[in-house]
C-alpha cells in the first residue's frame, strides 16, 4: 500500500471514528432542542377513556381512523410477554393497551363496541401479582392493579398465561383474582386471531 493510500485510509478511520464518538452527544443535542423547542398547552395530553393512564394527544385525522368504517369489529389481542419499565410504576404494555383503548374512544368509538383482551406472558406475568405477593418480591404494592381494573371498568379482559406463571414457578394462587387464567398465551391468541382478532405486540 502507498503512503498516499495510507493516509486518506487514515483520515478515513479518523473521520468516521470521531462521528461515531460523537453520536450520542448529537442525538441528545438534537432530542433535547425537539424536547424544549416548543412548550405544550393544557389539554395537550388526555384520558379519555381510561383515566390517568395511557395519555394521548388526539389529533383527529381521516386516514384509517376506525370511525370510518361503522362495519369494523374492533377486535383486537394485546400480547405483553416483557417486563417492561420501573417495577415501582404501571407496566409500560399495559398503557400502551390504555392508550391504545383512549384513542378508539376519542375517535367515537363506545367502549361498548371494543373487543380487547391482553394476553400477559413470560416476564409479563409478574404485573398480574396480587399485591401481598408483589410486596413480598419488590417491597411494594402492585401498581398495576388499579390499570387493571380501570381497563376492566372499560370492558378490557386481561389475562395471564399458566404456562408462564408455572414456568416462573408462581403459584396460580398469587394471581390477582381480577386476571383471568388461560392455558397459555399461545392457545388465547392463536384462538382469538381464529374468531378475528388483530394481534398487537406490545
């Protein structure tokens, strides 16, 4: 290889090396000036339907909004097979699924004509405690028994999958009584997807 070559390889690596050093405190530069660029009015986040969890800022839009189509059946399976979050806050599936149930209404959707059921799973699962065994784990009540119930309040089944809680060795017992048990996780959404559900993973 000649000198020349060695040097624009060099210059090369150096370039590339220093961009590459450089891209975390680029992309915190750039999310920061979006984060502080604009302040957001009151109302600009809203739960509608599910209060105090799942916030949303509902801009309505023609395009596949489910309002247009008086004919759909709103069947939709949430699968959550992660522990996702701070154990000490709701379980980030579980608002998303609040969200999701807060944008349906906000488009007009009665609650009435949603046919929701999450599908817990794998690390998912420990979200379904009762609260004296989620207390004997993590030192706290569970937080997301009152989603829970609030999403139920909303005509939302939440369920757990026995494969899972038998695979974490969790006694079916120290399932809160408000989560429905089904034989796994695979079986609910293999049927519901049959009968016409969509399938979200979340």
């Amino acid at each position: 290889m000649r000198p020349v070559t060695y040097i624009v390889v060099a210059a090369l690596a150096g370039f590339v090396g220093g961009n590459v050093l450089q891209a975390p405190q680029l992309y915190d530069k750039v999310t920061n000036h979006i984060a502080n660029s604009k302040s957001e009015p009151e109302g600009f986040w809203s739960t509608p339907a599910i209060a105090n969890y799942g916030k949303i800022h509902y801009v309505d839009t023609p395009a596949y909004n489910p309002r247009n189509d008086a004919n759909l059946s709103n069947k939709i399976v949430f699968q959550l097979n992660k522990n996702d979050g701070d154990i000490k806050d709701p379980h980030l599936g579980l608002e998303r699924v609040a969200r999701v149930v807060n944008l349906y209404y906000a488009a007009g959707i009665p609650l009435n004509k949603l046919n929701f059921v999450v599908s817990m799973n794998g690390d998912a699962v420990i979200a379904g405690l009762n609260n004296e065994e989620f207390h004997k784990a993590y030192g706290i009540d569970n937080p997301n028994l009152k989603l829970i119930s609030e999403l139920e309040k909303a005509g939302v089944k939440v369920t757990v999958c026995d494969q899972s809680v038998a695979f974490h060795h969790i006694d079916r017992e120290w399932i809160d009584k408000s989560v429905t048990h089904t034989i796994s996780s695979g079986t609910t959404v293999a049927t519901l997807q049959n009968q016409g559900y969509a399938l979200l993973m979340l």
